[in-house]
C-alpha cells in the first residue's frame, strides 16, 4: 500500500513538470514573415485565454471564438502591432478574463497582494505562537527562590 | 481578550466557509462586458437579406441585439421569446447572425420564423469580437442613443425576460425620455 502510495506521489511529480501547452496546441495554417512573429503569435497565443472554453488558452482551443482570436491576432502582428497594442485590443472587448496573468490595475490589486498578505499574517501568526510557547517553557523550567528550598529539600531527604 | 484570541481561529474558519460557499453559486460562465455604457462598435456590413447596412441603420429608440446562429440550439429555445416581443411590437429585435453561412441562416428564419428588424451578417465572427461575443445566443440592450446598456449571456426566455430586461428597459425609459 505505501509503496503505491509512493508511486503515485511521484506520478504527481512528474505531472507537475509536464507541459499542458505542449500536447494540445491547435494547428493554423497562418503565415508569418520572420520566426520572431511567429513566436510572438504563439506567445500572445499561449498566454491569452479562451473567452468561452474559459480554462483553455487560445492556442489549444477548438471554440469559434478562439479560433477567430488567433486570426486577429496573426492579422495585427503581420500588420505591425505591438504585443501591446494586442493586448490593448484583447482587454478592451474581452476584459481582465483574457489574461491569464491579469493586468495590474485598482480592480485586480487584491488578487496580486493576497498572497503575500496571507504569507505575512502566517508568519505574524507562527510568530506569536513561538513567542508564546518559549515564555511558556522559560517559565516552567526556571524555580524562584521558594521552590528552590523546597527541591533541595526533597533531594536531601531522599538521601 | 485571550478568549477572543482562543476563538479567532475559528471565526476566521466561518467567514471563509460562508464566503466560498457563495462562491460555488457564482455564474462563471458569464462574464462581465467590456462594452456596457459603451457605444455599439462601427460597422459597415450586409444583412442576412443581402443589403447593406451601418450604424445608421440602428432603430433609434431601445432596442434589443440578438447574436444567433443556425447552427445554436439555444437559440430555438429562446426564439418564442423574440417572436412574441415583435408580434406585440414591444420593442425592436436586430439580430446578428454569428459563424454562420447566409444560405444556412435564410433557411432558419424561413422555417422558424423572423423576429429581427434585419439581421446582421457576421460569418467571420469580426463584429462578434468587436462586440466581445464569446458564443451564441447572447442579446444586448441598446439605448436610444445607441449606447449600449447591459448584456445577457446564453438563453433569454420569458423569465430572463421579466426579470432582468423589463427592470434594465424600465430604468432606460425612466432616466432617458424615448
């Protein structure tokens, strides 16, 4: 039993280095006139996500609608765009849903400094705790005057 | 204040347990619009019928934009709906007919009926992006001045109806003289 316990721990491993982009991309047939457009579409395209299919990117959806976003994408990078400027166009009729990674703005600082609160809040909490439980042993270890008398007393009579 | 310190930890445990629990009833499905209080996007196409069409086709009073495509059961459902409001002339309907082929959509409209003022053609799904359409059906209140005001994604039947579009239209026509 634990060894397949182990087993699968390591397949959850191993799962984790995997490349999900990798398997699924979808094939277009566009044409590019440097390499480095065409890595700047698959980029935009691996990091824009599915408005419809909603945990897929465009790059490795089969929906309508990704489907014609990989065109407009192709369409503004032959065209000359900017990576910014795409992204402009993406965020001004699709939102903050279209990022994977979401823009920094009033509206999404708290999904990018939650995390770091909690961290914070952990580490105030473990903090305290440890504070605590040495003041706890400090004084359970260290005898006043009164009980020291009264242990050498016990040890005396003991011999 | 040390008792309240014993009890923190579990205040805190109740306060997200209510606060994702109402997050397993979130629609994630429908997403927010970039477009609302936003004009409609410019556009320059031909309808369904083959004539051309512009912005300044729109109606102008309030007006409802339907995205539908031959091919989108829900639209069927949602057809009655469309059908009723034009027979009783509530408010005008103009479709975009999304990812479809002309042939395809002239047939739908002639077995299932025609609700739409006209229908827009959109068969590359451009004026659907302009839109920020992610699938059919998906209709959009549009105001008099061709603002347009609120977006109701999948199925519009006559509760969506009731519930959602005559408070929206209500509001409109409160705020804003037709």
């Amino acid at each position: 039993m634990s060894k397949l316990n182990l087993f699968f721990c390591l397949f959850l491993v191993l799962l984790m280095f995997g490349n999900p982009r990798a398997s699924v991309a979808q094939v277009d047939t566009f044409e590019f006139q440097t390499t480095e457009q065409q890595q700047r579409f698959r980029k935009l395209s691996d990091e824009l996500r599915c408005p419809m299919c909603q945990n897929t990117n465009l790059s490795g959806s089969t929906g309508g609608v990704a489907q014609d976003l990989r065109r407009e994408i192709h369409r503004m990078i032959v065209e000359g765009l900017t990576d910014v400027d795409i992204e402009e166009f993406m965020f001004d009729r699709y939102g903050d849903f279209i990022f994977y990674k979401p823009r920094f703005r009033a509206e999404t600082a708290v999904l990018w400094f939650a995390p770091i609160l909690f961290l914070l809040l952990g580490f105030a909490g473990g903090y305290i705790v440890w504070l605590k439980s040495k003041k706890s042993v400090d004084e359970s270890e260290s005898l006043d005057a009164s009980q020291l008398n009264r242990l050498n007393d016990l040890l005396d009579s003991k011999q | 204040m040390t008792r309240f310190v014993f009890f923190l930890p579990v205040i805190v445990f109740f306060a997200l347990a209510v606060l994702l629990w109402q997050g397993l009833f979130l629609d994630t499905k429908a997403l927010p619009s970039m477009l609302i209080d936003k004009p409609m996007p410019e556009f320059a196409l031909t309808t369904v019928d083959g004539e051309e069409v512009t912005n300044v086709d729109l109606p102008d009073q309030i007006f409802l934009l339907n995205i539908w495509g031959s091919y989108c059961l829900p639209c069927l459902i949602e057809h009655p709906t469309f059908m009723r409001l034009a027979e009783e002339g509530e408010i005008p309907v103009v479709g975009v007919n999304y990812r479809d082929r002309q042939g395809l959509a002239v047939n739908w409209l002639g077995e299932n009926g025609n609700p739409f003022e006209f229908s827009i053609l959109d068969e590359s799904g451009r004026f659907g992006i302009d839109l920020g359409v992610y699938g059919a059906p998906e209709t959009y209140l549009v105001d008099s001045d061709g603002v347009i005001r609120y977006r109701h994604v999948s199925v519009l039947d006559e509760s969506v109806w009731r519930e959602e579009f005559i408070p929206a239209i209500a509001e409109l026509r409160g705020g804003v003289s037709l």
